[in-house]
C-alpha cells in the first residue's frame, strides 16, 4: 500500500467511533500503520479490524486518557515496538451541556480532564521519541466551539477555547524542532457525540432544524470530511503548518 503516510506509525485515541474511527481509517489508507485505542476495546478493535479488511497495517490497545500511567505506557510500548511515532491524533473527549448554574463543578472537572489535560498528558508523553526522531506531527481535536462561542454550553466552550490555546502555545515552542501541534476544529458531524447539543435543543428534529437553518452549506459534515482534514495534518502536505485551528464546519463559524 502506498500514499502519503507510508512507513508512518500513528497513534489515535478515542478511535472506537466518530471523527476518531474516520481519522484512523483514513490514515490507515494512506500507508500508517496505526494504533488504535480507546476507552472500549471493543470498539477500538472493530476501527483495527476496518484497517486491516482494507489491506492497511493496524494493532487496537485499550486506553483511558484519564489514566497518566496507561498513557505513559501505551507511548513507551508503541516506541519500544515500532522506534518511533510519527503522528498522534489526541481525539477522545466529551461534551456536557449547560450553562453556569446548570453544569457542576464535578462535570466541569470532566471536561477539563478529557478536553485539556489528556491533550497535554499525551503531547508531553510523546515529546521525547518525536525530539529523538528529528519531528512529528501532534492533532488534537478542539472544535469549531473553541474559535466562537455557544450558547449555554460553557464547559464545552471553555475547554475548547483552552485546547486550541495550548497547541497554539505548543507549536510556538517546538517549531524547531520540527515538531507541529494543530488543532482540528469540527463543526456539526452527525455522530453520537452530538447528543448534548441534541438534548439541549429539545430534541433530534430541533438540531436538524438548527443544522439546515444556521450552517451556510446547510447540512451535516461527514465523518470522511473531517478525516481529509487529519490526514492533511498528519502528512507532509501540512509541513510548513503548525499552530492552526482548522476550522471544518461549512461555514457555521462565519
């Protein structure tokens, strides 16, 4: 198999569904070999196993982004096995809806875990092999809500916003060294993540309402849409980009 991530060993957390699952399989198309993880095995497994029917190289690995020593250890097996990591995909995160009032300090802990501090955990973990290896390529999955702002979902909002401004931080620090950060920033993808948004609109007929109405092209992105993204950050079509909040939302941000 070729294409432009030939010979590249990628890492994707949160790669059981969605935009994560598209991004690995998409990679994989184009020559990774890559690691799958994510909180269910399961589902990491199944994205794994959807590489390999289609001739792609991959391996599946459970992984909480909660857990410091999981992510530690996954980093430093990946290393030990293949010599070294090329592009990292930092995907797993979550949505709760609300306003101040409406969110607890308990929920606003969770976001931040997932939505921030897994981001930083992971690109601190991967630092030393990608120095080592002369350069990588770090994604990390924001949303187009860290470049605007959403009415009452102020946990979301807040950590996405925080997110991009750490890869920005990131890639002002580790340019050279060759070593790029950008955040990918989706708008509206019909995937189960949606759920908060869905529930905070009244309901599916709402939210598809809301979708046609308010987003300029007028409808969902596909998950293959946000992968051509990935794959564009992961490779060295994006070489000379670092610190770019890649904005994919038909136009939802305008």
């Amino acid at each position: 198999m070729s294409g432009c991530l030939q010979s590249r060993v990628v890492l994707v957390t949160g790669a059981g569904s969605g935009i994560g699952r598209a991004g690995a399989i998409a990679m994989g198309g184009e020559g990774a070999t890559v690691i799958v993880t994510d909180l269910d095995p399961t589902l990491a497994e199944a994205t794994a196993a959807a590489i390999r029917a289609d001739r792609g190289k991959a391996e599946a690995l459970p992984l909480d982004v909660r857990d410091d020593a999981a992510i530690d250890a996954v980093v430093a097996d990946i290393t030990a096995r293949h010599g070294r990591l090329d592009v990292v995909h930092s995907h797993a995160g979550i949505q709760i809806a609300g306003k101040l009032e409406e969110v607890s300090p308990a929920q606003m802990d969770l976001s931040w875990a997932l939505n921030v501090r897994s981001h930083f955990v992971l690109s601190r973990a991967v630092l030393p092999q990608m120095r080592a290896q002369g350069g990588g390529s770090v994604i990390i999955t924001a949303s187009n809500s860290g470049c605007q702002y959403d009415r009452g979902m102020i946990s979301y909002a807040t950590t996405k916003h925080a997110a991009v401004a750490m890869v920005r931080q990131m890639a002002a620090d580790y340019a050279r060294e060759k070593i790029r950060f950008n955040a990918l920033c989706p708008g509206f993808v019909d995937t189960p993540f949606n759920a908060g948004f869905e529930r905070q609109m009244g309901g599916r007929a709402a939210l598809e309402s809301y979708i046609s109405d308010t987003i300029p092209m007028g409808r969902w992105a596909t998950p293959q849409e946000i992968a051509d993204g990935i794959v564009f950050l992961a490779s060295d079509r994006s070489s000379f980009v670092t610190g770019l909040a890649l904005v994919i939302d038909g136009g939802e941000i305008l």
